[in-house]
C-alpha cells in the first residue's frame, strides 16, 4: 500500500511540477507514466496500476478542480493504468525489460489522448477544432509515453540490482549479483 | 519454468510488442487521416457571420467554434471565430509571450453587458481546469481572448497566470 501510496503521490507531483509553458503536448506524462511503470513493477498485483491511478487521479481532482468534472480527470489516469494492467501481463510481467515498459509506456499514455477527446466533444468544442493538431499531439504523447516508460524500467533494474525486498525474487530469476 | 514454457512468453511477449507498436501507428495514422479530412475551424458560417459583421448572432451550428455570453442563464450573445476578430485585435505580451485578440471588455461591451461584478471563463477543460472566475477589479484593458492557432480562445492577461488560463472557451458567465 505505501508504494501505491507513493506513486499516487508522485502522479500528482508530475501533473503540477513538471508542467511547463513549453507548448509540448504530453510532456507532463514523462514523469507519471514513470511512476505508474515503476508502480506497477514493483506491485505485481493484477489491478495495481489501476488503483495507483485512480488515488492520483482522485487527489488531482482534487486539488485542481476542472469544468469537466472530476469523473473525466480521473478517467484521464485510470485509462491509462488499466492499459498497463492489460498489457503487463501480455508483456511478460516484466516492466523492467526496456521494450515492454517502453510499448507500456507509449500505449498508456497514448490512452489519455482518447479521454482528451471524449472530454472535448462533451464540452462540445467542435470537432474541426478538436482535429487541429491531433496528429503531432497524438505521436508526442505517444513519445513521451515511452520516454517515461523507459525511465519506469530503468528505476526498476536499478531496484532489482538493490535487491529490495518486493523484487528479491526477480533478482535471484535473473541470477542478479 | 520449462523451456518451451519460456519460449512461449517470449513469443507472446514479442508478438505483444508487435501488435501494440502496430496498434499506436494505426492510431496516428487515423489521427492524421482525420485532421487532415476535417474542414478548418471557422470554415463553415452560417448567415449574418460576413467578416465585416460584429453583431452576435443566434447560437452558430453545431460544427462551428463560437463563444456564448450569458447571464444568470440567458443567453446575450454567440460569437464566432470572424466576429470575434471584428471586434479589434490587441497584442499583449504575457509572460513573455504574445497574445493576440479581443479584449475582454470589449465582447462584454459588444454583448451587452453593463455593470457585472465578477466573470466566469468555462473551456472544455481538456488540458486545463476549463474554469476561472474574475472579478470585475481583474479585468483590464489587457485582459484579451487570444486567439489561438486551433481556432478557439483563451483567456490572458497580466493578471492570469499560465497555470490559471483557460483554453478552448465556451462560454463566458457574467454576474
């Protein structure tokens, strides 16, 4: 539980701290889908991720209360960690390898895309203006989706090699000094 | 777990590597099929939006951008894309970045708004809290609805920080 905690915790982090006025679509998922990768690796529960995105997705509605409701902002993080609970297990199980939390990684975010429009077309913004830009902000965020990934599997090797104890068994799989 | 066993997950996990890579460049294929087979914002008016009218009309169709001002639920005034830029362009230089568009006052006055005390700014809230209320003493000549490259406004002014800004405006609620 202090793991999901914990990644909940640095969801919200990700969506308040690394914003930037840089216009790059997405770039705030770097850090969130890395938390949710490595969330997910280390508690390899079947519906972790789920759970861990659904409390940071609760605690930034909470804290940043949008005009779509909190129901859509949470669904902006929940989408995007059931994917990773669906994909993890076709994956191998191992978010630690660097091509399946990378594909992870993009798939998940690229999820949020999807809520980004449902969300769109209920305030009812035209969908002349929702396709303006659709493209680039469909691959950027499918990029930094696996940016992050990459950045979750990492952390996780790094975990492993540490021997910590919810992963020990990986450790001793993988014959790890 | 037995060899064939592991070479079964291995295969499966391969395969799963395949068909989601496939999956997420069918998914901006479909998205740049459909940006690029969707007519631009704005290019479909109605009757009365000529570029040289500013004079707000009924509620625009459903597949062209507009901005309502409303008071305690009743409509005043919907403005288009057009007569929004009818009403006279500012540039103001916020946060090191230029905004470009309406004042705010200035769709007030168009709309027919008098005296209000406070305003509330509604977007669609799809990449920011799609909600920001201003009081009257928070609306200056610099508060301007700029006009973005998407074809929507948003808000903007020295008194509107980046985290508070509103995207993609719907509706402006006057009190």
């Amino acid at each position: 539980m202090t793991v999901i905690a914990l990644v909940a915790v640095m969801i919200v982090l990700g969506k308040t701290l690394l914003r930037m006025p840089i216009n790059v679509s997405g770039h705030a998922g770097v850090l969130w889908i890395a938390a949710l990768v490595i969330g997910r690796g280390v508690v390899r529960r079947p519906w972790s991720a789920t759970l861990m995105a659904l409390i940071g997705g609760l605690l930034v509605a909470f804290m940043q209360p949008s005009s779509s409701g909190a129901l859509l902002t949470v669904a902006k993080y929940v989408v995007p960690g059931m994917l990773l609970d669906g994909l993890t297990p076709l994956l191998g199980g191992r978010l630690d390898r660097i091509a399946p939390a990378v594909v992870a990684g993009a798939a998940a975010h690229a999820g949020k895309v999807v809520v980004d429009l449902v969300q769109g077309m209920i305030a009812h913004v035209p969908v002349s203006v929702l396709a303006v830009g659709l493209t680039a902000s469909t691959a950027l965020h499918i990029a930094f989706g696996a940016l992050g990934g990459l950045l979750g599997a990492l952390v996780l090797q790094g975990l492993i090699q540490a021997r910590i104890p919810q992963l020990a068994d990986l450790a001793d799989a993988d014959g790890t000094r | 777990m037995t060899d064939n066993g592991r070479v079964t997950r291995t295969m499966r996990t391969r395969l799963t590597i395949a068909a989601v890579t496939l999956a997420l460049l069918a998914g901006v294929t479909a998205a740049w099929w459909f940006e690029s087979h969707t007519p631009a914002p704005g290019a479909a008016t109605g009757p009365g939006t000529s570029a040289a009218s500013t004079t707000p009309t009924a509620p625009a169709s459903s597949g062209v951008y507009s901005v309502k001002v409303t008071r305690d639920g009743r409509l005043l005034a919907t403005f288009d894309l057009t007569q929004l830029e009818g009403l006279g362009m500012k540039q103001v230089v916020v946060q090191g970045r230029t905004e470009q568009g309406p004042t705010l006052l200035a769709v007030l006055e168009h709309a027919g708004v008098g005296s209000y005390t406070s305003v509330t700014i509604i977007g669609s809230g799809a990449k920011d809290a799609g909600r920001l209320v201003l009081d009257a003493s928070d609306i200056g000549p610099d508060t301007v609805l700029d006009i973005a490259k998407r074809g929507t406004v948003k808000v903007a002014g020295p008194n509107i920080t980046y985290a508070q800004r509103v995207r993609d405006i719907t509706e402006i609620q006057v009190r």
